[in-house]
C-alpha cells in the first residue's frame, strides 16, 4: 500500500508498485494487492483488513515527523499494542541528522510494541517490521531513493527469512544510456532457455538481474551483451555512475572540473550528492548562453559564430577553458540540443558533444544523439559524462571502442 496525498492527487507518480511487486514475484511471492491511498485516518481500518487478509502487508509512506504521517499509528492499532519510544534509535537520528532541533521529529523514534526498525541510510524515516497475528507487516519510506536500497538491502532478506523463502541467486548488471524494450529485445536475441532475467528501470540506469543455469552461463550471457552494446555500457554489479567516477579520481588523487550548457548543473549536482566528493570535485561552470562560454571559459567568439554552441570546436574550448580556470587534472564538458526546440536538419533535437581535456594536453570529444526528449537527454548526457571520463582514467587505451556503442 503507498501512501501519500501527493500519489492520490497525481502530485507525483507512484512507482512503489511496479518496484515492490517485480521484487516480490521474483522471491516467489504472489502480489494479490497494491493500492493507493491519501494520508487520511482510514488507512488504520485499511492496514486492518489488509492485515487480516493476507500474510504479508507492505507500506509506503507515512513515515514522517507530521501529524498526516500515521502509518506508525495504522500499524500499532492493528497490533492491539501502544507506540513506544526508542531512545537509542533517537539518539542515532540526532547524531546523524541533528533531528533534536525540532520536537516533532521525536515522532520518527516511535516504533509499536514488539517491532524493530529498519536503518535508512539515505533519510530521517526509519523503517520498521513485525508480526501481526501471522501476518508481516513492512513499512518503509515513500521516496524511491529511501525506499529502493531499503527494500534490496534490509528488507528483502527479513521477509525471506520470515517466509522461509529460498532466494534465487541472480547476477545483477548496470545497464546504460540503453532503452529498456531495447535491452529487453537484444536479451530475448541472446537467450538460449537457460538463462532469464528482469529488469527494474532507474532515472539514471536499468539493472538487469540475471537467473536460472549456472553462474558460468549467467556470465557468459552477460558477455555477450557486453559486446553488442559496447564496453562500459553494460558492468556487473550495482554500479553509480557519479559515484564510480568519484571512487576512481579518489583512487588516484585527482581533481575533476564540469562545463555545463544542456546539463544546466546536472553534472555537478549528482556528483555533490556523494558525501566527501569535495575532496575530488573541483567545482563547475555553467555556461548556458554563448556569452557565458566566451566570458567564463574564453571559449572564441569566432569559433561561437562559426561552429555554433553544440559543436566539436565549441566544447573541445569549453573544456580546455574549465580545465584553465580551475586547476584541475581533468575537465569535463558538454553541450548539446536538449528540445524541445532549437534543433535543425544538420543538428536535430538530442545532438550532444562531450569533451574531455587533461592536464596532459590531451583532449577529446564525442557526438551523441541522445533521442528527443529533453528530460531524457540531459539524464543520458550527464551518464555520459561521467562514464567517459572514468574511462579515460582507467582505461584511456578504450576510448576509441566509444565510437561503436549501442545506446539507442
């Protein structure tokens, strides 16, 4: 059950079912139920029924310091039992988040009788679970970015040994920039039988779970879509873009620069969401107008008028005036026609340049069409960015294997 006023309302979109369920029915449960509903009293007679009926009940939301946020409340009327306070969970909430500012958020350390909360590394709102007349009961925060790690991490093992439930070992994949009816078409051209997979959709990946034959054939499968997209579009394991880049400059101490037009700080902003990221993250520019190129990158005004802002000149300058500027051992730079509008036959709407240039002198760029959506461009650009310049860290003698990905 997802909760929230902001669901209900089409505020935003509620994609906890979708989630929850393809990650239920691959442990072998069978989902006879999702629901909506409003922060609202009746969802305590809602969790009642549901309680009563089924042997495992999920709850999204309601987890929050406010008076609407009443799941902790649905949960312990449903279990006959009172809310009590947890001085140690509340301690760790003030440690980490410095909660103690406002009362209000002392409602987060309530946990009903006889329940245990759930770390939630990405949030304020603890999780929490227990037994309610043989039924499970599982709540967890509403954001996906809360919600999602929880759920893998903690959640999902709790409910399998609850339910005595026999996990399938799979091989999870990072998929990028790829379509996902692309990379669900190029599965079905390499599946033999043995092997099956699913996929579960993120704004800035698809990972790919692979099961069934032996792990030499999962690998193997995985191998071959590695070849048809291209290296480093498709790596094993639960990889983050941003923060595999940040892990490599960390490796080997170095200092990063952005140059952003399309991205309009995208770049930057996923980066500085990586706690101690300062320590390789230089900073950025955002040079949406040609006077901002030519003023804070000295990009040439010639070259402006020649080649036009989304062009191989243009961004090679960007990024060697980022790189300038800033001092960094390497600069990253993008600029490109995210649309709606803007776009012309020679350089349609989703036309993207990406350059790179380090300390070495070295510099490069790369042209991408990225489709026509803008929110879409400027997600696959920013991914973009960041696996090309980790590349050319780690692996520099790859780069010209960029010129044959498959991304679309």
């Amino acid at each position: 059950m997802s909760l929230g006023t902001e669901i209900t309302s089409g505020i935003i979109k509620d994609t906890h079912g979708r989630f929850l369920g393809a990650e239920l029915t691959a442990m072998g449960v069978q989902v006879e139920k999702s629901c909506q509903m409003r922060d609202d009293p009746a969802i305590i007679p809602m969790v009642q029924e549901l309680v009563r009926m089924h042997q495992l009940v999920l709850i999204t939301g309601g987890l929050g310091p406010t008076s609407d946020d009443l799941t902790r409340e649905a949960i312990a009327e449903a279990a006959g039992v009172r809310l009590r306070f947890d001085t140690a969970l509340w301690e760790l909430l003030k440690e980490r988040y410095g909660l103690s500012k406002a009362e209000a958020n002392r409602k987060q350390a309530m946990i009903p009788e006889g329940f245990h909360s759930v770390p939630n590394p990405q949030g304020t709102a603890p999780g929490l679970w227990g037994q309610v007349d043989g039924c499970m009961v599982c709540a967890m925060p509403g954001p996906p970015r809360e919600l999602e790690p929880m759920f893998l991490t903690s959640v999902r093992p709790i409910i399998a040994e609850e339910l005595q439930l026999e996990l399938v070992s799979e091989l999870e994949a990072s998929t990028f920039l790829i379509p996902e009816a692309v990379l669900e078409d190029v599965c079905r051209k390499y599946a033999d039988g043995s092997i099956s997979w699913r996929t579960r959709f993120q704004a800035y990946k698809i990972s790919l779970y692979l099961s069934g034959g032996r792990r030499k054939e999962q690998e193997s499968f995985l191998s071959s879509l590695k070849e048809h997209f291209g290296y480093g579009l498709v790596q094993e394991g639960d990889i983050d873009p941003a923060e595999a880049l940040f892990e490599t400059l960390k490796e080997k101490g170095l200092k990063l620069a952005t140059a952003e037009s399309c991205t309009g700080g995208l770049i930057g902003a996923l980066l500085t969401d990586i706690a101690g990221v300062s320590a390789c993250y230089w900073g950025g520019f955002i040079t949406y107008d040609n006077e901002a190129k030519a003023h804070e990158l000295n990009v040439d005004d010639s070259v402006l008028e020649r080649f036009g802002a989304v062009s191989e000149e243009v961004v090679l300058q960007m990024a060697s005036g980022a790189l300038q500027r800033s001092g960094a051992d390497i600069a990253v730079a993008v600029s490109g026609i995210a649309g709606p509008e803007g776009g012309t036959p020679e350089k349609p709407v989703g036309t993207v340049w990406i350059a790179l240039a380090g300390s070495d002198g070295k510099r490069r760029a790369w042209k991408f069409d990225f489709g026509s959506r803008r929110s879409i461009i400027r997600r696959r650009t920013a991914v973009a960015a960041f696996l090309l310049t980790d590349l050319a860290l780690r692996e520099p003698n790859r780069l010209d294997m960029v010129n044959r990905w498959h991304y679309s």
